[in-house]
C-alpha cells in the first residue's frame, strides 16, 4: 500500500513543480477538496497530464487573485 503524505500548507503551484520533477514515478493523481461547508472530498483519477496541468494552473492563478491585491503590488 501507498504511503500518504500530508501536503497542509503546500501551494498548487509546489505540488505541480514537484509533478513535474518526478513526472516518471507518477502512476495516479489523488485529489482532495475541502469545501467551504467543511465537507472533504477524495478519489483519485487517470485525468490526462495535459487536462491535469491545466486545472492545477487554474487553481494557483485563482489563489494568487484572492491573496495578492493590486494595491499590494504598486511601489
């Protein structure tokens, strides 16, 4: 059996740089989504890496939105 790792704290954008440096030794992607009604849900999916990429790309940029403000940006 698989060991599982706990991925707290870790950005999408990590764990898709970490995909992508060890792409050889991937055979299925989990996923786990923490609703904002506090239910979690898992599974795992053969998604092709090209729709997976794309949706954990989705995912970050959609973060990076919420968490960094224009006003935070300017000098």
């Amino acid at each position: 059996m698989g060991k599982i790792e706990s991925l707290h704290g870790t950005t999408p954008a990590e764990i898709f740089e970490s995909g992508l440096e060890n792409v050889g030794e991937i055979v299925g992607v989990a996923a786990t989504v923490l609703w904002k009604d506090g239910r979690v849900t898992a599974g795992w999916s053969n998604l092709d890496a090209a729709s997976l990429s794309r949706m954990i790309l989705i995912l970050d940029e959609k973060q990076r939105r919420a968490t960094i403000h224009d006003s935070d940006l300017d000098d």
